[in-house]
C-alpha cells in the first residue's frame, strides 16, 4: 500500500494512495525505488551510453518555426496534412 500520512487538528491521519499489492514483484520493487529519493544508478557506476539523441537543438528550432509563423503557413497542426509535417520535419533537420 501506498500512503500518506498527516496531521489534521492535531490528529495523525493516514491516507491511501494506491494499494499495489496486485502488482508484479518487479512493479512493486521498481516502485520502492522511485518513492525512496534514492538515485537509480550510483555515481560513478560503470555503464556505458550506446546511443544519446541530442534534441535540445530541433526543440529550439521547432520553436522559432512556430514562432515566426511557418508551422502556421503550412498548416502542419492539421491532423490530415501529414506530407506537411514531413516537410517541417525536413526543414527543421
């Protein structure tokens, strides 16, 4: 069980979040983990990056292509003009 607990008029409460016991062992513990403010991977672990994109760069120019109007001009927000969206895409890249 997930629970909070509180004071309310001086009074300790208790609150239930989520039961989870119906969960998958893995579930439950992945859970424990990400409740418990610990980090996932110890600093300094040895791991190793097979692939990062970087999508900081095609945010920002998605962003000033909203901003000066093409995303509008192409009318790429409309579900059935996917040739459009291809074309900002291409752009953007």
């Amino acid at each position: 069980m997930v629970r909070r607990s509180y004071r309310q008029d001086g009074k300790v409460k208790h609150e239930t979040i989520a039961n989870v016991s119906k969960l998958p062992m893995e579930a439950i513990e992945a859970l424990s983990l990400a409740l418990s403010n610990k980090p996932v991977i110890e600093a300094g672990a040895d791991f190793e990056i097979l692939d990062a994109k970087r999508l900081g760069a095609v945010r920002l120019l998605h962003t000033l292509a909203r901003n000066e109007g093409l995303v509008r001009a192409l009318d790429v927000d409309s579900r059935d003009r996917v040739h459009l969206r291809l074309a900002l895409a291409m752009i953007i890249a």
